[in-house]
C-alpha cells in the first residue's frame, strides 16, 4: 500500500472545497462544540490520544474530528455504514490531512477493509480510544483478540454474506500478525458507543466477562439520546421519505414498528404531516403508551393491506418479513431508521422467485412482485436518514457531538474497571448549557436558601463536587 492511500481512501478528493463551504456553515449551527475548542484552546486535553472513529462520515461529524484535533487528538476516521458517507465531507477532512477511508456506496468487502485502515495508525500504533456508532470496530478487536486465543472461531458457519467477508478479513490479518491484538489491547484504554443497539450488546458483553476494556454509554446521556432520537428523527423522518420518493405524506396510512424513543417521534413527525398512524408493538407498555396518544396499535397482519409507508424502529429482526412485503398495498415504501440491518428480509426479498428488482436512484430500489403490485425499499434496508439523506440538523448533531467530545476528554484523563459506564451528569448537563446562549435561554440562578434546601452549591450544575447524592 503506498503512502496516500494508507493516508486517505475517499470518492474524489476535489470535492473538498464544497466540503469546506458547508463545514463553515455547519459550525456555525453547532455551538457546543464551537464552545469546547475555545474553552480547551491551548489545554490540549486529548494530547497524545490516539482515536479510531467508526462513525457515520457526515458533514457534522466532520466538525467533530476537526474539534478532536483541535484539542491535540491524533484522529482516523471510517463511516459506520456503506451509504452514511458524504463524500465532500470526507475529502475535506482528507485534504486537511486527516487520515480518512470513506466514501458513499462501498461494498461490504470495501467498507470493512476502511475500518481495519481506521484502526491503523502506522509503525506499530494502534487506537486509545475508539468512537464507535454501531459496534462495528469493536467488534472487530473482541473478536481478533478471541481468534488469537482460538482461531477456530473464524471457521463457524457464516450467517449471512456480511459475516463471511468479516470472518475471512480476520482470518487474513490474523495470518499476517499472530498475537498482534494482544499486544495493542493493552493500549486500548476506552470504547465509547453512540447507539442503542449496540449498547445493548457492551452490557451482554460485560455480563459474559467478554469485555476487554472500559466503554462509555454515550447513547444515554439525555443530551444525546433526547437529542438524536426525539428532536433528530422528529424533524427529519419527512425529510427523508421526500427526498427519496417525492411523496405526499398526508393522507396516507403510516406503520411505525416500534414506540420507543424514535419510534415515538417518528409517529409524531408522521402525524403532524398529515398521515394516519398505527403502531405495531410487543411491549405492553409502549403499547399503551401509543393508544394514549390516539394512535391505533396492532399486528401487521391485521391491516397489512391499508397501510402505503412502513418504518422500522426496534432493533430486532424479522419486523418485516418477505410474507410481509408479498402482501403489502401496491407501491407501498418500505424503510429502517435503526442501527440495526436485519429488521426486513431483504436478502428473502432479493431472492423472492420471479422478483424484479429495478433502481430508480440511488438507494431507492423497486421491487415488482410476480403477481404485479410493488414497493420501493429505501436505501437496501439500511439507516433511511443518512442513506437517503443527510442525516440530523447540525444543531442536533452539536449537542450529540459535544457530549461524545467531552466523554473522550473524561475517559482519556482518568482510569476505570472494565465495565460499561454513563457519562457524569454534570457533563451531560454541561453540554446544555453550551448549547443556550445561540438560542437565547437565560437560566435562573438558585438563592442560597434554595440551594440549601437542596443541599447543592448556588453555581450548580457546573461542578461535579456539587452532586452529593
């Protein structure tokens, strides 16, 4: 591999200089982490770290790398996902000379040999710190370090054409530089992760005593989890159905799978459309949330016929099955907003006999069934938002971004236990108050009675001394 290529791997390094324009214009809607570059100027707190993201490669995280080195970080970057990369984004940080390996469209094959050069930081060095948004890269160093062990655990049975190509990439490697992993891991200090999904899996991975390092659930801090999952898809749901097919959302009959936190403000966006809204769900008490807000709870099968969008939201699999899709209302759109890529049966779908399969665009593909009716399916099943579109608002991303910023401060400077841990309160209430001034907020300041009374400091929230409970 020659040197620019170790460097960067991105669609077309000319692009940069619209990747630029809009990076000026983003940071500007992205005040929190604005605020972290002044704050630390000159402090370097993320002096000598190295950080490996794997995380969607998008004009807003741009502004994250970009503040990460600002704060003395030595960062590589590879997307999340083979369609989330904006590809004037990731050569604008390329042409910053910011090692990068992203571009929109990768195969499967293409996008996990991004995240190994992610992982790579030449001459023997290897991450401190992973930003992960979806497990990806972690899972890729658990399980290296589990094949040096045994490297019988790269011959099981793939499960699907994805596992495969990461199966034979490790074995590969593994080839090439036997207990390599063991070594490195001793550098590996933390694992941060964005996601629901895949915090679900940090906790199994502790519960089996399979955890390596220290991780931080960045997805549960309020500033983040609100943010992303309420404001974000709340705003963009629309946004991206339209931009993909140019529908009308009212009128029609919407089937969000799932009320959890997106899929509550999913509904909520589809609603205030115009769209009539119903909700599968298996959680009793979701489900009695969605009909205390008026919305009609049921089965798929019961109204498979009515309904013209479907949306997933549940981390599960198998939400949508290929008996699903056979018998939906002709032309009717079919979309994942999770992190999670089995919640439909496409490879079913794909292999459905007499289907045929058309692109209409990018990510938006036809699928007409041997009886005649079709659907469009979004962006291969995979995450709609950035898949079709450009993901969240930047102020959105801001508060996401400057909690995931200030949790690699916190975990670069201080030493945990293995397990799985929440960022502080007072950061997560830190990255808040960054975020007021841009939109006007003025916050009331307790009397010494009030703080007395409840046995905290008048200047809270900004200390961490403050919280004695």
């Amino acid at each position: 591999m020659d040197f620019k290529e170790w460097f960067y791997k991105v669609a077309d390094l000319n692009l940069a200089d619209f990747g630029r324009k809009e990076l000026d214009t983003a940071e500007k809607e992205m005040p929190g982490l604005m605020a972290l570059r002044k704050k630390y100027k000159g402090q370097n707190p993320l002096a000598w770290a190295r950080i490996t993201g794997s995380l969607h490669m998008t004009i807003q995280t741009a502004v994250l790398i970009e503040t990460l080195v600002d704060l003395w970080a030595s960062v590589r970057w590879a997307s999340c996902n083979i369609f989330s990369t904006q590809d004037h984004a990731a050569a604008a940080i390329a042409k910053a000379w910011i090692p990068v390996f992203a571009w929109k469209g990768e195969t499967l094959e293409e996008y996990w040999w991004c995240t190994l050069q992610a992982l790579d930081f030449g001459n023997g060095m290897w991450p401190n710190l992973i930003v992960d948004d979806g497990w990806d890269a972690t899972l890729f160093v658990h399980k290296w370090y589990e094949a040096e062990n045994d490297s019988t655990v790269l011959d099981k049975t793939p499960d699907n054409a994805e596992e495969k190509i990461i199966l034979d990439l490790l074995k590969k490697v593994l080839g090439e530089t036997p207990n390599k992993w063991h070594t490195i891991m001793k550098d590996l200090k933390w694992i941060s992760e964005e996601t629901t999904t895949w915090v679900h899996r940090l906790y199994e991975m502790m519960k089996a005593g399979k955890l390596l390092v220290p991780a931080i659930n960045v997805n549960d801090s309020v500033t983040k989890s609100k943010f992303d999952n309420l404001y974000g898809c709340r705003e963009s749901l629309a946004d991206w159905i339209k931009r993909a097919t140019d529908v009308m959302i009212a009128w029609k009959v919407v089937v969000v799978c799932g009320y959890g936190d997106v899929g509550k403000w999913c509904a909520m966006s589809m609603r205030w459309y115009g769209a009539r809204v119903i909700i599968t769900e298996v959680d009793p008490i979701c489900a009695l949330q969605a009909a205390m807000e008026w919305y009609k709870v049921t089965t798929m099968e019961e109204a498979l016929k009515e309904w013209n969008i479907y949306v997933t939201t549940t981390w599960n699999l198998d939400i949508i099955t290929i008996e699903d899709m056979a018998n939906m209302k002709d032309e009717a759109i079919v979309c994942n907003i999770w992190h999670f890529d089995n919640e439909i049966q496409v490879d079913k779908l794909n292999n459905f006999p007499g289907i045929k399969r058309i692109n209409i665009k990018p990510q938006v593909d036809k699928y007409v069934f041997p009886d005649g009716h079709c659907i469009y399916l979004l962006a291969e099943w995979r995450l709609v938002n950035l898949g079709c579109a450009t993901g969240h608002p930047s102020f959105v991303m801001s508060n996401s971004f400057t909690n995931q910023t200030l949790a690699q401060i916190d975990l670069w400077q201080k030493d945990y236990e293995v397990g799985v841990y929440r960022l502080p309160k007072y950061l997560d209430e830190e990255v808040a108050r960054l975020h007021l001034e841009q939109i006007g907020v003025k916050l009331t300041k307790l009397t010494q009675k009030q703080a007395d009374y409840l046995g905290i400091s008048t200047d809270w929230p900004y200390k961490p001394e403050h919280y004695r409970y």
